[in-house]
C-alpha cells in the first residue's frame, strides 16, 4: 500500500509539473512579441492602395495588444515596388502588400487572382476566392515559394485609362506605348500596342516626358492623386482590362508558423477586413473624384466604340486559350475561375442586370 501511495503521489506531481510546464509554454507564448517589415508596391501611404497596408498594421498592433507590430514601407524604400514577392519569398522581410498580375513572368497564373480581362466583377472575384476554391488554389500555387497570399484590398473596375490622342478603331492601337500590367498588357500587344510595366511612381514623368503614350493605372480616386489629367487629354471610362481588381498581402510562411495561434487568426482577420475596407473607400471617393476631373479640371471623357472592345474581347479569349494550352497551373486554376464565373453570371444577369436597368 505505501508503495502504491508513493507511485500515484509521484504520478500526481509529475502531472501537476506536466500541466504547469504546458501552461508556462502557452504564457510564455502569449507575451512574446513580434516584429514585422511589410515592403508594398505603392508609393508610402498613397491613397487607397498605399494606405491599405498602414491600416492592416494598425488593426494588427490594436488587436494583439502590441504583440505584433508592423511596419510599412512604400516602393523603393527597402526594396524596388516589382521585388515584393522575391523578399517575402527568401525571407528577406515577413510582409508583402502587391498585385499579383506583376508575378506573371515567375507565375503564369498570378494575374487570375487579380484581374482578368473580362472576367469576374470584385463581389465574384472575392465570393469566389472565400466560398469557392480560389484561395486554396492561390495558395497551392504561391507554397513552392514559401509565401501565403491572402485577398489584400480591391480598387473595384478600373477605368480603361488616359491617352493622348483619342481610341476611334483597332487601328488607333497599333505602336501605342502604354503602361499596362499583368494579361491586359499581353491582349493590347497582341492589337498592335506596346506595353511598358511601370510602378506607380513612374507613371506621371513617363507620360508627360512621351515615354509612353497612354497609361492605365487604377480609376478617379488615385488618377486625380496623380495628376494624369495634366499629361494626357483623354480619359476613358470603358472598363475592359481589370474589372475588379484583387490586391493581395504576401506572408513568408516561416515567419507566419512561427507566430502563436491567435496571432496567425489576428493577420487573418485584420487581411479580410482591409480586403473589405479598400473596396469601401474606392466605392466613396471614386465620384466625387471623377466629378471635380471633369468639372474642375476640364478632362473630357471617352468610351471605347463598340468594334474596339469586341476586338478586344475577342483578343483576350484568345490570349487565355493560349495560357490554358501552355501551362498546366493556369488550366487548373482558370476552370475553376471559369466554371464560377459561368454560374455566378447566371445569378448576376437574373437579379442584378434588370435591377440597375430598372434603377
């Protein structure tokens, strides 16, 4: 009987020191802190695309008490605006804030998750990347680089752009040099034009030196922010190229394992609340923006002819078979893009179509 009292007394305290060593690793736990870098793309707190990151790290450092602080840093000060990706990919910095349309050299699949000539509205794109399968798939496709997207903003449908000579036909296409990314630039070579991928920064000096004839960049919220209307003449609203543009939060995967569990949820949730809040601000500023383009600043406004954007349409259908054709992870990812598009269209097209036509 001694025996007995003395193994189930030393069974208690090893248990008791077993549960006091798990409870000392999960307090520990809780107080470390973290220190993060985030490089973007943007110029430092550019309105809506350079203020999206600055509002994340906030959200982040409010709800961690502390634990987790980042800091933003805009093109060019750590890192080129186009070397986002490689720095979160070697661990250079933990964070990265982008588009993924400028990784199409390195990943012919990126730009699905941002923009798609003709495709998904940004209510679609974002159903589709949360409730159906497209997140995974980005993810799946960004692992063998070590970094986790997650869905960092949307700017809505950007305009076609401003030009300094008007766009009548197909013809008018051929030898304009224009700053275009991602597959809208690939469909606009493929009409006879010149694509140039710029940073934001380099655009309005571009422009107005005639580097380039033509520039898109998001619509009147951050055209007006840049100033384009002193540079080009003509500003088309035609939405054809990025009709709801994703931007997306790149995160070392290493750095993000080794954050405890409820700081890895606070980055989750302070990702989809920036995703929501950007669309927010776009919406609220765009008009306002556009109105004092035209009435202040005398821009004048154009649309693309109909024969211009089916010869456009029919130029990106063909450019996307092609993709499909030619790399495996671009036919996976887009039948999925596809198939949700067909679908949600159908819905989109019974509902939402005679309601604005009836508004």
């Amino acid at each position: 009987m001694k025996i007995i009292s003395v193994v189930a007394i030393t069974c208690l305290t090893l248990t008791g020191c077993g549960q006091q060593e798990t409870v000392a690793k999960a307090e520990a736990s809780v107080q470390q802190s973290f220190q993060w870098k985030m490089v973007t793309s943007w110029p430092k707190n550019f309105p809506g695309l350079g203020v999206a990151p600055e509002k994340f790290a906030t959200l982040v450092n409010e709800m961690s008490a502390g634990r987790l602080k980042v800091q933003v840093y805009g093109a060019g000060e750590l890192v080129p605006g186009f070397e986002v990706f490689d720095a979160v990919s070697q661990g250079t910095v933990q964070m990265g804030h982008s588009g993924s349309y400028y990784w199409k050299g390195k990943i012919p699949a990126s730009p699905i998750f941002g923009a798609i000539p003709f495709g998904m509205t940004v209510t679609e794109l974002n159903a589709w990347l949360h409730y159906g399968g497209g997140l995974e798939l980005w993810q799946e496709l960004y692992k063998p680089f070590g970094i986790i997207p997650m869905a960092g903003g949307n700017t809505g449908a950007q305009f076609a752009g401003w030009f300094k000579k008007e766009i009548n036909s197909m013809e008018d296409l051929k030898g304009l040099k224009m700053r275009i990314p991602g597959l809208g630039g690939e469909v606009l070579k493929r009409a006879g034009a010149i694509p140039v991928t710029l940073t934001g920064g380099e655009i309005f000096s571009s422009l107005q030196s005639g580097a380039i004839d033509a520039t898109e960049w998001v619509g009147p919220y951050n055209d007006l922010a840049f100033g384009f209307y002193q540079a080009a003449e003509y500003y088309y609203s035609s939405i054809w190229h990025e009709p709801g543009t994703g931007l997306e939060f790149l995160i070392n995967e290493k750095a993000y394992k080794e954050l405890p569990s409820d700081l890895q949820k606070i980055v989750e949730v302070a990702a989809r609340a920036v995703n929501e809040d950007t669309l927010d601000e776009y919406n609220a500023r765009n008009n306002n923006a556009l109105q004092t383009l035209i009435n202040k600043h005398k821009v004048q406004m154009r649309t693309m002819p109909a024969p211009v954007m089916a010869g456009l349409k029919a130029i990106t259908d063909e450019v996307i078979a092609e993709q499909v054709a030619a790399d495996p992870n671009f036919a996976k990812v887009w039948q999925s893009y596809s198939e949700f598009m067909a679908s949600i269209r159908t819905y989109h097209d019974s509902t939402l179509k005679p309601y604005f036509e009836a508004r």
